[in-house]
C-alpha cells in the first residue's frame, strides 16, 4: 500500500495562525474506563495540517471509538473529534481560501492531498465518500 502524500495548508489557515518554532500536536486517543491512552500522534505548525492529518486516519478508528485531539504547544486542548463527520465538516472549512481557476475549476494550490490543478469535482467526491452525509449535506451545513 503507497503512502499518501500530504500537502498540508500552504495559504492562510482557517483555524488560528500558523506557529513560528513551534507546532500544535495531533493525538489519537482511545477511551478506556481509566481514561484516555495514545495510539499515535503528528505535529504540524497549524490546526489545519493537524486535520488533515487526522482525516487520513481510517474511518474505522473513530468507529472503535478512538478520537483526535488537537493541543496547543503548551498543552491546551484546541479540538477534539469524537466522529470522522466532524473532523471532515472542519477539513471543508479549510478548503475555503485555497484559489480555484474560475474558468477550469482547477486547484491553482496544493492542498491537503491534492496536487495543484485537481479539478473541484474530484475533490467533492472525495468529501462525498469520506461524509456518511456526503459533499451536499457539507456545503447545506456550513457554519
């Protein structure tokens, strides 16, 4: 199985500014009856990233009911996700800055695992599968 490549965010975040030196940390927690324990982590220097991150975990993670959390570089909880829906509703807001060709409706920036010039409907279909609501209860929902 390939590796997916990540692009994270490279134009302005949509969640809070990017870190200089220092990156918010990304954990995958399982609850136990004792509390909470790491299954793995990631780090990136924005909220962002650290969604993106976390959305290419397997869907059955949040189904065994594992959850990711987001923390600052002092160890304040920024986010937390307890459903793959939720983590993916946010990753759509952070599409919305990243410049579309008006005329081609290509990508003219990479973003999350799409390469510059990816075609908007192939980015819709990936929300579509990845939603159990689908890509037209996101954008009917938005915030």
């Amino acid at each position: 199985m390939s590796k997916t490549q990540l692009y994270g965010q490279k134009i302005n975040p949509y969640f809070g500014e990017r870190l200089s030196g220092e990156n918010y940390l990304i954990m995958f927690c399982a609850e136990e009856a004792d509390g909470f324990w790491q299954v793995s982590e990631g780090c990136a220097s924005d909220i962002d990233t650290c969604i993106m991150l976390a959305a290419l975990e397997p869907e059955e993670s949040f189904a065994k009911g594992h959850c990711a959390k987001i923390f600052t570089p002092d160890c304040k909880e920024k986010k937390n996700y307890t459903s793959r829906d939720a983590l993916i509703e946010d990753l759509w807001k952070t599409l919305s800055d990243v410049p579309m060709n008006p005329d081609t409706e290509d990508m003219e920036e990479e973003w999350f695992i799409f390469p510059k010039g990816t075609n908007r409907e192939a980015i819709w279909n990936w929300f579509d599968e990845n939603h159990s609501k689908g890509v037209g209860w996101i954008m009917n929902h938005e915030n």
